[in-house]
C-alpha cells in the first residue's frame, strides 16, 4: 500500500512538472493602455467638454451676477454703515446672510448638476474606450491588455496607447463625427 502512494505521488508530481513547463514554455502576448491619456485625447472629449460648458454658461453667468451684487451689498454695509440707521443697517445684514445663504445653495445646486452631467458623458466615453482597448487587443491578438492603473512598468513595446487613439479617431472618422 506505501509503494501504491509513493508510486501514485511521483507519477502525480511528474504530471505536474509538465504541465507547468508548458505553461512557462507558451509565450503570451501583454500590451498596456494609458487610459487617461487616451481619455485626454479622446476625439469626442474636447467636444462634450465644449458641449457642457455651454450649456451651464447661463447658470455660472448667473452666480457671477449674484457673486457681484453681493459684494456691491457688502461694500455698500461697509462704507455707509455707520450713518445708516439702526433699522436699515440690520435689515441691509440680513438681506446680505440671506443671499449668501442663497448663493452658497446656488452654486452647491450648481456644481451637482455639472458634476452629474460630466460623469454622465464620460461614462459613455469610458464605454467607448473600453470596447476600443478591446477590439485593438483582439485585432492584435492580444492574451492581455493592462490599464496604467495597475501597472507598475510597460515597456514602450507593450504600449499600445496610440493604437487605441487611433482606433477612435478612425472610428469617429467612419460615423461622420
């Protein structure tokens, strides 16, 4: 019975000793995308980036105003304070609380809104980008492609950064964009 298990251990062990010599031996094909650079360089980024600038101009127009008319309040309060009555002094600082108050929650509201508009469009980019690192992988025949996120180093010839600009530059070629 010790000679069946000894016997069974070896042949195992020989098993797997060709098992992971085959897996040294097959050479894999690794490339790695910068994908913040290909984010930067995004044929579509500096158009969404215009597109929403445009659209919140109105509002940021708007809280630039109020900023203004606030300041003018408390220069106001502060030249004139001192001979003013006692009545209109108060009232003039708590008009001045309120439309801080006022402002703040604007300009919160604002940046909310940006924020969830801006994630908005780059959540469609990142998905643009994802299936463009995909296809160039496969097209390359790639056995894995790394994001500069997790890597430590890649060599210049595992970079296939450009290739995936390219792609989407291409692509939006071809859809007329």
């Amino acid at each position: 019975m010790k000679n069946i298990n000894f016997t069974s251990v070896l042949l195992i062990l020989f098993l797997f000793s060709g098992l992971i010599t085959s897996v040294y031996a097959e050479e894999y094909k690794i490339g790695a995308v910068n994908a913040i650079r290909v984010l930067e360089q995004h044929p579509q980024a500096e158009v969404i980036r215009g597109t929403i600038e445009k659209e919140f101009a109105p509002r940021d127009q708007q809280l630039v105003a109020e900023q203004k008319s606030l300041k003018e309040l408390e220069d106001h309060l502060t030249k004139d304070g001192e001979i003013m009555s006692e009545s209109e002094r108060v009232k003039l600082e708590r008009d001045i609380i309120n439309k801080k108050r006022d402002l703040k929650r604007n300009q919160d509201e604002f940046r909310e809104d940006f924020n969830f508009r801006r994630n908005e469009e780059l959540a469609k980019i990142q998905k643009q980008i994802i299936e463009a690192i995909q296809q160039v992988a496969k097209d390359n025949n790639y056995d894995v492609v790394l994001s500069d996120i997790a890597v430590v180093y890649a060599s210049p010839k595992a970079d296939i950064t450009n290739q995936v600009i390219e792609y989407l530059k291409n692509q939006g070629k071809e859809s007329g964009q």
